[in-house]
C-alpha cells in the first residue's frame, strides 16, 4: 500500500529563495526524497480553505512560518484545533519549526521569544534521548535552523528528545505518533545561506556576524536523514503494526 502525507502549510519561505527553489513543501519533499509509494498532499491552512480531517492521509506535517504562535491568530487557533485532533489518534505528526511551536501550545505548553536569542545557521544539535526520529544519527550531529521564539514549557506528558546551545527544547516527542523539532531539517546549504543573507541586516543590529554564520554553514547537516526517518520509522512502521 501507498503513504500519502500531508503538509499543513502555515507560511511561505524568503521571497528571494522562493523564486530560485520553490517553498517550505518543496524543500521536505526534496529532502525526503524519492520513497517507493510515498505520495504527498499540501493543504494551505494559512488560509481559508477546509482543513483536512484527521483520518485524511497517513501523516502530517507542519511547516515553518515567519508568523509566530505567539500571535494567536484565528488560523492559527483553528489549526491548534486540527493538531489536538491528530494528536488523538494514531495518526503520526511532525513540527518542524512554527509547527514544533504550535504543537507545543495547541497540547498545553508555553512559546514565547527565546530570551537566548536568535538562533540561525547550522547548529549543533545534541541528543537528550533515543528516539526512532534520530536512529543512525550520533549522539551530536549539525541541523539548519532559524527562529525567535522558542518553546519555554512543555505540555504535560513530552519529553525532551535534543537540546541546541540556545535551545533546551530543540526536539520533543508526546506519546509514540508526535514529534516536533524546532530546526530546519529541509534547509539545504544553499537554503540556509539565502537566509543568512536575507536576514544579515536584523543579525548586525543584535549584534552578530552573518558573514561568520554563512561560513560556517555546510553540506553535511543531518536534516535529510530526520526527515526519511520519519517516513521509513514512524509512518511506515505505523502502518505495519
């Protein structure tokens, strides 16, 4: 049997990275890469538009998004509604970024704007727990990631699954089908330095050098392999029990 997943789209990426390599969905899809049977669905729930019901496909993911969850904007308070509905059954859910941030809040924990600070780049990633999410990864591995806010309470019942310098709650888990990751792990090299660039004016008001951030920046980042464990670990082995 075939999987079909779906990618709740709640933003658009840089204008300028758009243009070049297409959106947040087209980046997880790459990413992923090609899986025998495995098809994909987006649903704008930025919008509008009916959002799909829980049972709809096989798993879901939420994507990144400039707006913050602190906002509490009506779509976002009706997708906080979808994601306790998913979070209910078997179906698996991954957040990545804006959707690690309103899973969190939609099951009860807090995000507000990391008092740490901006973190952008490739990061350091360091594992706080075994997790199928992170098998064949080592117990530190580099990540791409961009955000200002940051998940300062867990719902009750997650566990911490990794930690950045600037993040305690990198990566979670709740119960055996969500995980969310505050990371980018569809961001490319290329990816990443469009934001660098796109971002260097807000980075040098804090105080920061996008120039050493860019350089820094490499191809060996382990976002492709959270990504395929994912679907080959979490969906796969879902649909198989």
């Amino acid at each position: 049997m075939g999987i079909l997943i779906g990618i709740l789209v709640t933003g658009q990426t840089v204008r300028e990275i758009a243009r070049e390599r297409g959106d947040f969905e087209r980046f997880i899809r790459d990413a992923v890469g090609p899986l025998p049977r495995v098809q994909w669905r987006s649903y704008d729930v930025h919008s509008d538009a009916p959002l799909p019901g829980r049972l709809d496909v096989d798993a879901f993911v939420v994507t990144g998004s400039s707006s913050s969850v602190t906002e509490r904007a009506p779509w976002m308070l009706r997708l906080e509604g979808l994601v306790r509905d998913i979070a209910a059954c078997p179906t698996p859910l991954l957040g990545i970024c804006f959707g690690h941030q309103i899973i969190a809040q939609a099951l009860g924990g807090e995000v507000r704007k990391n008092p740490r600070g901006r973190e952008i780049g490739t990061v350091r990633v360091t594992r706080a727990a075994d997790d199928p999410l992170f098998a064949g990864l080592p117990r530190a591995f580099d990540v791409n990631g961009t955000h200002l806010d940051a998940v300062t309470r867990l719902p009750s019942g997650a566990e911490v699954l990794a930690t950045t310098a600037l993040d305690p709650v990198a990566a979670f888990r709740v119960g055996e089908r969500v995980r969310a990751v505050q990371f980018h792990p569809e961001f490319d090299r290329s990816v990443m330095r469009g934001y660098l660039s796109a971002r260097a004016h807000l980075i040098r008001s804090e105080g920061g050098d996008p120039d050493a951030l860019r350089d820094h920046v490499h191809a060996g980042t382990r976002g492709r392999d959270i990504l395929r464990n994912f679907v080959t670990r979490l969906i796969r082995g879902h649909e198989s029990t």
